[in-house]
C-alpha cells in the first residue's frame, strides 16, 4: 500500500490549554480516505498522531482506524508529520 495524498489543517489549541496542533486527512492507493487524524504535542515536545475514535455506549473512547503493521504505521505518521513540518516551516 502507497500514501498518496496527505492534508493537513492546522488547528492549534495551545491557546487554550490543548495539545491538538492540526487535524490531518490521508490517501491511500488513491482508493481510501482516512479522515480526523489528529496531530497532537506530547508533554515532552515531539509529535504523534491520534487516530480517529468514538465513544462505546460505555463511555470508552474506541479506534475507528488502527494500522495493524508497525512499518506502514510509522510511514503514515512520517507522512504526516513532515507535511505538517512543511506547512508549518519548523
């Protein structure tokens, strides 16, 4: 599987208190569409990525999305990361 498109829209809730920096979009094979993978600032500075989840009718937070290999994990998180990088020219 390819990425072949990433979007990025930043939304920066460190104004208020919140470590969500952006809110990303992801293509792959140009045949599926991941949206509201959040881009989140850990404690410590670095970057990592939330994907997208619903509440269970017991009040849990569960993943919609979840990459089940570690390797096509961490190339969706590069992707996405060094476009927000990109926008944001850090």
């Amino acid at each position: 599987m390819k990425i072949t498109e990433v979007r990025v829209y930043p939304f920066d809730t460190g104004k208020i208190g919140g470590r969500v920096r952006a809110v990303a979009e992801v293509i792959i094979d140009d045949i599926l569409l991941i949206k509201d993978i959040k881009i989140v600032q850990s404690k410590t500075g670095g970057l990592f990525l939330s994907f997208p989840k619903k509440r269970s009718s017991s009040g849990k937070f569960v993943d919609i999305v979840q990459p089940l290999d570690k390797d096509f994990s961490e190339s969706i998180r590069r992707a996405v990361v060094d476009k927000y990088k990109e926008m944001m020219q850090i």
